[in-house]
C-alpha cells in the first residue's frame, strides 16, 4: 500500500489546496503527509432544507469539512443560494432525482425524466456538469449501467438518522461502523442529523480523518469513476 497510498495522500492534499503552494507540500513532495491520513466522506440526501442546510454547512465550514449533498429537485426553488454555497464552499452536489421516486420498477423513459429535470435545474444554477446520482433508497432501475449518464453512490454507513432523530443514536452508530473510506448517509432535513454529523466530524478530525466529497474519495483511491457504476466507499473493488 505504500507508494500507492502516498501518492493518493498527496493527490488529496493537492485537491484540497487548489493546487497552490500552501506549505502543505513541501519541495519533495512528501513531507505533512503521513500514512496516517484518513479520509471518509459524509453525504446527505433529501435537501436542501433552508433552516438544517444552512446550520449544516455553517458548521462544516467551521471545521474545513466537505460532503456531498444529493438533492432533490422538488426542493431545489427558493434554496438556489444554497446550492451556490455548497459549490463554492467545496461541497459535491448531486441529483437525487425529481421527486424521491423509487426507480426500481420505473420504466425507462420515468428514470430518464427524474434525473434529467433535477440535471437541467443544477445546469441552471451550477452549470453544466457531471451531477452524480444516488437513487432514493439505494434502488437501481433495470439496465442501470445503460440507462443512468453519471455514476452512482450508495452507502457504506448507515445510521438510520430518519429513524431515530436521536442525535447520540446517530452519532453512536456512526463512530461505531466508520473506517477509512466509508461513505455515511445522512438527510440533512433533520436538525438532529446536523448536530450528529458535526460531533462525528468533531471526533473523527481529531483522530486524523479527512473529510472528502465522494469524488474526491474515489480519485484518492485510483478509482475512476464510470457512468451506470454504484459506489458505496472508496474501498477498490475486490
Ligand atoms: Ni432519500
């Protein structure tokens, strides 16, 4: 894993700093970069939600941590300065299609529709891009490899957050199950989720975890992200 895992480190670290020369990197290339370095990436689905967002990203902001938001499009009208934010701010964004549909037994051209509205509304917004998707519950439609344009992200960690809205449950649940690499879903649509996830970043910073968009997680760990593929951590394939 060494050189490997040294590089992706220093991948990361360039990400991160724009590439610009932050005296994180030094002239040969490695030093502050440890094998020590971890990275795990926190998504939220079902938002944006103007009041939990906003209390969000003030908070991920606070402690320089990334995550990847998958919106919905029903939502996205009159949260458009968020979804700027997030951008800006270094988060992923990405469609979590239309209207929550479960794609499992849509037809074909239903899942076009429901991804390809939410595409058009963060074009609007973002710009053209490449919008990942996470299909609500983590159900893939038939022929997803040919149907769906962009990857796809499931999960690694789920703490049930929607369940509970205990913050110490969700919180729990998280330290409990997390590793290098996973990939923990959340809504940020709960003001307990919002508290739980800046406690894990709380703690997990402090034992020398990043927090990455998936993206991001994906690219420090070689893989190269394909249309139609679900990713659920950034652990390669085995
Ligand atoms: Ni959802």
């Amino acid at each position: 894993m060494g050189k490997r895992r040294t590089a992706a480190a220093l991948l990361c670290a360039l990400l991160l700093t724009g590439c610009a020369g932050s005296g994180a990197v030094e002239a040969d290339g490695t030093a502050q970069i440890t094998e020590e370095v971890k990275y795990v990436a926190l998504t939220f689905d079902d938002g944006p939600r103007r009041a939990t967002t906003t209390r969000l990203l003030d908070g991920l902001k606070e402690r320089g941590a990334a995550a990847t938001f998958f919106l919905v499009g029903e939502e996205i009208a009159g949260n458009e300065d968020l979804i700027r934010r997030m951008a800006e701010e270094g988060h992923q964004v990405g469609n979590h299609t239309w209207s929550h549909m479960r794609l499992e037994n849509a037809s074909p051209e239903t899942v076009r529709q429901e991804i390809q509205r939410t595409d058009e509304a963060l074009d609007a917004i973002l710009g053209p891009g490449s919008y990942w998707l996470r299909p609500p519950y983590g159900l893939l439609p038939a022929k997803a490899e040919t149907l769906i344009p962009v990857p796809m992200v499931k999960w690694s960690v789920d703490p049930r957050d929607w369940e509970s809205r205990d913050t110490k449950k969700v919180t729990d649940a998280i330290l409990k199950a997390v590793k290098p690499n996973s990939i923990i879903l959340l809504h940020d649509i709960y003001p307990t989720s919002v508290d739980a996830a800046l406690q894990v970043v709380d703690t997990l910073q402090a034992q020398g975890y990043w927090f990455v968009t998936v993206e991001e997680l994906l690219t420090i760990n070689g893989i190269k992200p394909e249309k139609g593929v679900m990713y659920r951590s950034g652990d390669l394939p085995a």
